[in-house]
C-alpha cells in the first residue's frame, strides 16, 4: 500500500466515506467500477474497508475474506497459519478468528499446574524479525503489568518452535460493543456507564505509559454481567513501536496499516503525526457517540436516538481534530462523563466564535485575504459599537484575576514554600478558601463564583468545616442579588453542609425555607433531591414517620424524572433502605440496600465512592439482622475502596473503621475493635473542628469496649464525653440521648456508683417521658437496672412503676424467656415488699421459685437469693 501522504488520503477520504455508507454486500461492484474508484486507489480501499469493519482487531476476526484481493500476492497471509497443536503449555482447541496480522485460537492450558481456557495469538510469518522479537519480550513485561479488572490481561508469551511470536491473552466472552448497545434496552445513563468503564480501563493503561491507538468496538467486549472488557491493549504500540529516536511516520504504512482501523482513527493517525494519549480519547468519543445514538459520524445518514446536549459538547470535545483541544486522557474524559451522570456541570463548553472563526479563516485563506478588505470598510462604521472592547476587555481582566489567584494557590505546592511538606489538596483548598478575600474583591462576580465551587469541593473531600463559611458568603450574596432560584440553591447547599456537621436545627430551618420557595417546575430535580435530604435529616432527628414520608415523595418524584434504575434514583433508595434498617424494618432494608449495591456495580466502576457506600450500607443491614461474617466481608470491601479513593482520614472512612469495630465488639473481639475505633477517633479529630455525631459515636463504642472488659470506671467516663457531645447536636429527648445516658447509668451502676447512677436514671426517664408516641429505646433489661438501682437507693416510689412495666413487657414479649420473665417477677416482687405490699410480693416470687430450680444450677446465686428472700416474706412453705 502506497504512503498515505495528505494529498492521497484527500482521494481516499470522500470515497471511503461512500463505500462505508453502503451495505456490505453493494460495496464490491461499487470497487470494481472504475466510474466510482480510481484503478491506483482500489487495493488501499480494500485494505481500509477490511480494517474498519469492525470485525476484529489485528488479532481478532475473519478480515482475510474481505482481504483476499490485497493478499493474493502475500502466501504468509493467505496460506493456513499452520499452528501446532500445541504451543508451549497450551492445547489449541480452535479457532475463533484470522487477520492479516495471524490467528487467533482457543486454548487451554493442561500442564498439570492447572486448567484455564485463553485466547492464543499467534503472529504470522514475516513478523519475527529479530527488532520485533526484542521489543515483544521488552513491551510483554509493561503489558503483563497491567492489572485492571476492565482490561483482558496478558497472561504469558513466546515463540513457537519455529519462531514466530505469541501472546497468552485472557479470554473473554462477550459482544462488541455497540453490539451490546444496540442490542439491550438501555438507558442514556446506563449507556454513558459503559464508556465511563472503558475510560477507566484506557485511564489506567495510559497512567502506565501505554496507548491502545486501536480502540473500536470488537477490542472492547461487554460480558453477559455488563462488565467491560478491553482486548489487546497495547498491541498495536507493541507492534508499531519504533525504535529510540524514531518517529511514527510508519503508522499507515507497510504493517501499520494493519494496526489501525480508519473508522475509529484520529486525525493525526491518519496523517501520520505523532500519537499522544488523545488519540485514544478520540476514538472513544466516536465510540460514545456511535453507543448513544446508535450511528457512527463517519457514515451518511443521521442519528438514531437524540444526543443531550451536554453529552453532544463532551462528544465535540473528544472528537476534536486538534489533539490540544481534546480532553488530555481517558481519565479527564471519564471524569466529565461522571460528572454528566451526576447532574454536575461538565467541563466540556461548546466551541466559542473565535475558535470557529480561527478554524473557517485556516481553511480559507484565500477567501479571508479578500473579506478582509471589505471588513476594514464595514467595521468603520461601527465605531458605536465598541462596549464589545470593552466587555472584552473586562472578561479578560477577569480571566487574569482568575489566573493569578490559581497560580498563587498552587504556588503553595512549591517545596521552598512548604519547606519539605506535601501540601494535600484539602490543604490548597484551604489556603485558597482563606487567601479569595484579599486576591478578588475588584471582582464579586468571579469570587462568588469560585467560593461555591470552592465549598463544593469541600464538601467533597469531606471538610464540611471548611465549606460552610464560603456557601454561607454564597447565600447572603444570593439573597443580596434577589434571584429567587439562585437563593433557593444556596439555602439546599448550605442546609447540606449542616446535616453533614450533625447542625441539625440549622439544617431543618434552611431546607424549610427551601422547599417553601417556589420550584421551576412541578417535578423539579433540586426538588426531589431536596426532599430526599430532608428525609435524612427527619431520620437523624428520630422523626420516622415524617422521614418515611418524605423519602416517599422523593423517589416517586425521581421515578418521574429519571426511571427507577437510574443512578440518581438508586441514591434515594439506597438512604431510604439505611431509614429502614434503623427503625426495625430490617428486611425491607437489606432488600434496597441489595437492589443498590447490584445497580451501581452495573454501571460504575469497580473502584467508585458510591459503590464503597453502598457496600458499607449492605454490611449495616446485614449486621442488624446478625448475618455478621458477610457483613464483616463487606465493611473490610468497602474500607479497602475507601483508603484508595479518599483523601487520608475522610469522614466516611473513619465511620466505616466505627461500624466495624461496633459490630465485632458485639462478638467479643475487643482487642480488634479496639484497634478500629481509636484509628476512627484520629481521623475525626483531624478532621472535625468543632462537635459532630461521628465524633460521640466513637467515643460511645470506644466506652462499650472498656465496659465489656470489665473497666466500669473508663467506660462511665467515656459514655459521658460522648453525651456531653450529644447533648449540643440533638433535641433533648432524641433516642441516642437516651440510649447514652442508659449506657452511662449502666457503668455507674456497675462501677458501684448508685448515687450518680440513680441521678441518670431519673434523667434519662423524664427524657422518655417527653417522647410521647415516638418509638421507646430502653428495652426490658434497661428498665429492670434503673429499676434495681432505685430500690437499692430506697426509692420505691420511682422503682414500682419501672419494674412493674419491665415485668409487664416480659410476660407479653414472645421472645422472652421463662427465666427472664421470673427474673423480672423476682425484682418486682422486692420492690413491693419494700413498700408493705406483701401479698403480691409473695405471689410473685412463688411464681419465680419453679423456673430458677428449673434453670439455675444449684450453687446459682441467684437461687439462693430467692431462696432467701421467700424465707424473708414467709413465702417459703
């Protein structure tokens, strides 16, 4: 094939666009029509059809059919490969397809070691060159080092006896994937996913100094799970690689030309330019758009399905003909497309006028030389016209300010600044946070901007501190403007960032105001998404019934909008299911909280903060309901994902480290438990500035654990640090109120402090007392100690009234045993004994004597007890 110079591939491009526009089956008359194709331009269209047809890679799929022309002339090619039945550790099994560059073959490997099924790539005679044996066993070891679960992995290679190269590739079973795409019902956002998963893969090869140059549909396999899988990647820079010093000027010429696929291929791989990173993102734009509208634009006709307007501005922008302007990497370009999956604004904008103005003057020179002298005539009488300079010239002067106030921030990233430290990004963030003020106040416009993003990203990386002075300098300067939406968006931030901060009064008075505010429309996002936080914040305020009823409004409002698999759906479920299993309706709980974790894992990445949430969320719900080794799996899975996605000491690591060491105290394993909690309690005193929910949570278990080992003392301590805590965030008669102060009471009584005990007690039962109908957290047990406690006081008029309750719960509790029911009988009775009512004393205790020689072992104390306390009552006989 001739050198496809630019003057040449200017021939070639019109017709091969033609030729790819017509049915396979009408395209080998239209090559045999002299009319229609140049005699000198047939063999390189032949070669460019076979390799943009999709159908296989170098390695992969039957192209010799539609090549037969091209390589009569080549025996290597057309002639059977020869391959051996078996080549090296593997048994060739069959065939699964031949290309110009070899064969590809089932495998298996049956040495004795173990069995695994692989796909066997042989190389066909002519490539065993000695510079390409070289560079294969230099690049095998680069490829086999890529270990990503999106990408089909190298497992080994060689040289067959008679010295032609082979590479050992995971098999995948799958379609291609605009095959899956077309072929399942799927939404734009489970759409999006898939490319999101390719980027991933792309990404994570690039961050290792490889680039595929080959991405097209039949090198990127989505499995019956709907997991995505690249193959040969890094073959084609495997293959094409040129020697140190070289350039890639061979890229379409001789054996390159079999490594690229012109459908797919960028701009600058097809004029031979050097290759970069973005030119494998150009290959998944076109890919993003073929997977969303069902047509590739290098084909007539249009689009199947309609194009959202912000994927069609990331389309543009990855698919642009200068590599500069493409997005850098895989990784920005995944990035982007999270965003749009989000509801977050994308970086990608829509080409400016300048830019389509500077590409129209390139391709027009000629034309320009003469508009410019009938422009000069016009533009003199538009001198009125100038406000254009000068807005013009304040954008520019915004820009510079912009500029100045990044460069600054990250100036603090310099090692002579930072004298040795690595500065985090929560620590730019806050050096920027602090030094806006002074660098932009020519400027409000711009730094109100920059402090909302500013705060969001605070909020992000976990440093609710932080954002919540910059979103509230947002909010008074939305209410100083007097758009009401702006105003309404500044509240719902703000509100989030106190829920965050467990500032739950200020939180409700915000998101109040907020929905009271008129929506733009009926069912309106921020609306529904408003509605699902304040039933989060109903459900930390211990107010069920209004959070059940809220969490109902959102997710019929986000169904409506969005579907009911949809991420953003998928994430009210998944707080819903957490409301759930706090509140007793543990079953209904694991079921959401399962439904969540299989629909993010169907459309996100592997390594994704939300599906770290959602298997955090699944080992909560199946704690509750005691299936603690699979909760234990999961719990570990997620803090796993979380040490690698989040900044060191994140808040929603430190709370996995807390749910974890709670659950295995539970088991008894405290040493280990331990362990977790005090790694938890440092991340939260790194993190929090003032009192937060996290922070007493830890400390609450970190004061069970003193109190399982017996130290009563440090635990009735503990318990109390974590209520003084407690008692600043919540509404004096909340259910974690009581069961602290329950928790502390127990230590004291334990600890042989029944004076400071007994004042809990009376405490923490007038804060019951103000619950009304809200659901009760003492149990029984609970009422049975405050209840023993108060009789050891001599407070008979509170110790009747509880014990009685704890009996009466007993003998109407299923679940209760024999012994515990006379257990609470037996209190009850003293109790009564004490104030004089003997009668029922005695009967109570009679009724206890049966099942406590029925259940205790005779040397049981508390047989004797009873024995004696009937003897007392003269109830013995």
């Amino acid at each position: 094939m001739s050198p496809l110079d630019p003057g040449r591939w200017a021939r070639l491009e019109p017709l091969l666009d033609r030729l790819l526009a017509e049915e396979p089956a009408a395209r080998p008359a239209l090559l045999d029509d002299p009319a229609v194709v140049p005699a000198d331009l047939r063999v390189d269209l032949v070669r460019l059809l076979a390799a943009s047809d999709g159908d296989g890679s170098p390695l992969d799929g039957d192209v010799v059919a539609w090549g037969a022309p091209l390589y009569a002339d080549d025996p290597a090619a057309a002639a059977d490969d020869g391959v051996p039945d078996r080549v090296g550790r593997y048994r060739v099994e069959r065939l699964l397809g031949r290309g110009g560059m070899g064969s590809v073959h089932l495998a298996v490997r049956d040495d004795g070691a173990y069995r695994q099924e692989v796909a066997l790539k042989i190389l066909r005679r002519g490539l065993d060159t000695d510079e390409i044996l070289a560079r294969f066993r230099r690049e095998r070891q680069i490829l086999a080092a890529l270990d990503h679960p999106g990408i089909a992995r190298l497992i080994d290679g060689g040289a067959t006896a008679d010295g032609r190269p082979f590479l050992v590739m995971e098999h995948v079973e799958g379609v291609p994937l605009t095959d899956y795409a077309a072929g399942a019902r799927l939404t734009q956002r489970t759409r999006v996913g898939l490319l999101i998963q390719a980027c991933d893969a792309v990404g994570y090869a690039q961050r290792h100094l490889v680039v595929h140059r080959d991405l097209k549909p039949a090198n990127i396999l989505v499995t019956g799970a709907g997991d995505v899988k690249l193959l040969d990647f890094g073959v084609a820079k495997l293959l094409s690689d040129e020697a140190p010093g070289g350039d890639e000027l061979r890229t379409l010429t001789g054996e390159g030309t079999r490594l690229l696929t012109p459908a797919y291929a960028a701009p600058e791989q097809l004029s031979g330019e050097p290759v970069t990173t973005a030119t494998d993102v150009f290959a998944l734009g076109i890919l993003l758009q073929e997977v969303l509208t069902g047509w590739h634009p290098r084909v007539a006709g249009g689009p199947l399905r309609p194009l959202d307007g912000e994927l069609a501005t990331i389309v543009a922008k990855a698919t642009s003909e200068e590599p500069d302007r493409r997005y850098a990497s895989a990784v920005e370009l995944g990035d982007d497309l999270r965003r749009w999956t989000a509801g977050d604004p994308v970086l990608a904008r829509p080409a400016t006028v300048g830019y389509r103005l500077r590409k129209f003057v390139r391709r027009r020179r000629a034309e320009i030389a003469v508009a410019a002298v009938v422009l000069a005539v016009l533009l003199a009488g538009l001198a009125g016209t100038t406000w254009q300079a000068r807005r013009a010239s304040r954008e520019a002067a915004r820009a510079g300010e912009v500029t100045d106030f990044l460069v600054d921030l990250f100036d603090a990233a310099d090692p002579d600044a930072v004298a040795g430290a690595d500065p985090t990004a929560r620590d730019l963030l806050r050096r920027g946070s602090e030094r806006i003020a002074g660098q932009l106040d020519g400027d409000p416009d711009t730094r109100i901007r920059l402090l909302a993003v500013l705060g969001d990203l605070h909020m992000k990386l976990g440093d609710y501190d932080a954002a919540r002075p910059l979103l509230a300098e947002v909010l008074a300067d939305r209410r100083a403007r007097g758009d009401a939406a702006d105003v309404r968006s500044a509240l719902y931030r703000l509100a989030v960032a106190d829920i965050r901060l467990s500032a739950y009064d200020r939180a409700d008075s915000l998101l109040t105001l907020a929905l009271a505010m008129p929506a733009e429309r009926d069912d309106d996002p921020e609306t529904a998404n408003m509605l699902s936080d304040m039933a989060v914040l109903k459900s930390n305020q211990d107010d069920f019934a209004a959070a059940v009823a809220l969490f109902e409004r959102s997710l019929a409002m986000h169904e409506r909008l969005y579907g009911p698999r949809d991420l953003q759906t998928i994430e009210v479920q998944s707080n819903y299911g957490v409301h759930l299993v706090e509140n007793d309706r543990v079953a209904e709980g694991v079921a959401k909280s399962r439904l969540v974790l299989a629909a993010r894992r169907a459309v996100l990445p592997a390594d994704h903060t939300s599906i770290a949430v959602a298997l955090h969320n699944l080992a909560f719900a199946l704690a509750m309901e005691d299936s603690f080794a699979a909760a234990e799996q999961l719990y570990r899975e997620s803090i796993a994902m979380r040490r690698r996605l989040y900044p060191e000491g994140h808040p929603d690591l430190a709370h996995s480290l807390r749910q974890l060491g709670n659950m295995i105290t539970d088991q008894g394993r405290l040493a280990a438990a331990e362990s977790l909690l005090v790694e938890s309690a440092a991340m939260n005193d790194r993190f929090f500035r003032g009192p937060h929910m996290f922070t007493a949570f830890t400390w609450n278990e970190m004061a069970v654990v003193a109190y399982r080992r017996g130290d009563f003392d440090r635990a009735a301590e503990g318990f109390g640090e974590a209520l003084a805590v407690f008692e600043g965030l919540l509404d004096d008669d909340h259910g974690i109120l009581l069961q602290v102060e329950n928790n502390r009471a127990g230590s004291l009584r334990r600890a042989g402090r029944l004076a400071e005990a007994e004042a809990h007690y009376i405490h923490l039962l007038d804060r019951r007392a103000r619950r009304g109908d809200k659901a009760d957290p003492l149990g029984a047990r609970d009422l049975l100690d405050a209840g023993w406690t108060f009789r050891q006081r001599g407070n008979l008029a509170r110790a009747v009234p509880v014990l009685r309750e704890a009996w009466e719960r007993r003998q109407g509790d299923p679940k209760a045993t024999d012994l515990g029911r006379a257990e609470a009988g037996h209190e009850l009775g003293l109790a009564l004994a004490g104030r004089g009512e003997s009668a029922e004393a005695r009967r109570l205790l009679r009724a206890a004597w049966p099942v406590y020689e029925a259940e205790l072992a005779p040397d049981d104390e508390r047989l004797a007890a009873l024995r004696a306390d009937l003897a007392r009552l003269g109830a013995d006989d």
